[in-house]
C-alpha cells in the first residue's frame, strides 16, 4: 500500500513500503487506499422523503450520521447521505417529491474508509477477568475485509496465556505468545490473519483479576 505519493513533471509516483518510488502506469497502479463498505441493511417498516424506519433495529444515536443510506423504492435505488439517527430510525436528504419510503422497502448502509486506517472491532477496559475457558466477547467478531489482520492490544492484573478462538463452522483454540504466560501488568501486542468465514473470540487461562486494557483492531485491509 501507498504510504507516500509525489507528482513530478506531470507524472504520479508512489512510495512502496521498501521505500522505492513507482509511476504511477497500468502495470504499477497506485494502490487502493478507500473502499466503500457495507455495514448493515435491513428491510424499512415505515418512513417518509426524509426517514427510514426500522423497528427491528437498536441503533446508538447518531452512530449512522454521515454515512450512505441506500434504499430500493418500487424497484429505483435511491442514494442519501444520513444526517442523524434515533434507535430505530434514520434521517437523510430527501428523496425526490412523491418518493418515499415504505414498509418492506429493502435497504442497505455503507461508509466510505479507509483500507490504511484501523476498523475498532472491540474493546474491554479494567474488567473483571471471566472464569477460566470462557470467551472474552459476548459475540465473535468477523472482518469487515478480507483477508486482514487483526492487531491485539491487552494488559492484564495476572499472568496467563492468551488464546484465540477461531470458529470456522468448529471452533478452534490458538495459544499466543508461542503458548508462554503473559506477565502480570505487561502489555502485549499480537497480530492475527483472518478472513471471510472466521469469527474470533477470546480466553485466558486464569481468573480472580482485571482484563486492564484489551483492544482488538482490523488493521491492513484488502480492497475486494
């Protein structure tokens, strides 16, 4: 990926991660570095030119704010730019006049990131540690791209190993650190390749003190 771009004499050239400049030509393009992504769709239960309801959604408020709405009304597919949202409703820019939308209107909502910035996929901070082989997330986390990495930050209030829980259809448990304990108070840091159809989980091997900092980011991600 692109980490430096320059123009010289007309001509794009761009900086590999060995430091080389490249033209910028058919066979050398400049990297992708911005990828549209889909992060949650639904079907509408209501709404109006300027709002999308959604009853079966539990959204925080304003989490959607700037974000693309895509909707599909008798069979045209509208774009709008979401301006704020309650818990089950969003707000946008409004749809041409006599446009609106409607139960069963099916949707979709995206963002525009970028692939050099890291996606937060979950965060624990000074809580109490769960029993021993008990996941970490209430939920697996999955990549929004794929393949990636996901970078592990922690530092735990007692020693232990760290373990993935990879489920593809099965779970799996992946000892990190080279299966070595963690040192009490330390912070560690581990990068884990994952991909479409991996959900990740997390376990430690002792109890009866605090997760003080636990951070899990996606990191390095591909353009589809």
């Amino acid at each position: 990926m692109a980490e430096i771009r320059q123009i010289v004499n007309s001509h794009t050239y761009w900086q590999t991660a060995a430091g080389i400049w490249v033209p910028a030509t058919p066979t050398t393009p400049l990297p992708v570095t911005m990828q549209e992504i889909g992060l949650d769709s639904g079907v509408a239960t209501g709404g109006s030119d300027t709002t999308l309801v959604d009853t079966a959604k539990d959204w925080e408020v304003d989490m959607w704010a700037d974000a693309i709405l895509e909707v599909d009304i008798d069979g045209v597919e509208y774009h709008r730019t979401i301006t704020v949202n309650a818990d089950d409703t969003l707000t946008f820019n409004a749809l041409p006049a006599g446009v609106v939308v409607s139960a069963g209107d099916t949707y979709s909502i995206r963002r525009v990131v970028s692939l050099l910035s890291p996606l937060a996929k979950a965060a624990i901070f000074n809580q109490a540690l769960p029993a021993i082989g008990v996941n970490w997330l209430g939920a697996d986390i999955t990549p929004t791209n794929s393949p990636s990495y996901l970078r592990i930050y922690l530092t735990v209030a007692i020693a232990g190993t760290l373990s993935v829980v990879r489920t593809v259809g099965v779970p799996v448990v992946e000892q990190l650190n080279h299966g070595v304990a963690l040192v009490t108070n330390c912070a560690y840091m581990f990068d884990v390749e994952w991909r479409t159809g991996d959900g990740l989980n997390f376990r430690y091997s002792a109890t009866g003190a605090n997760i003080l900092v636990f951070r899990a980011d996606e990191i390095g991600a591909a353009a589809a």
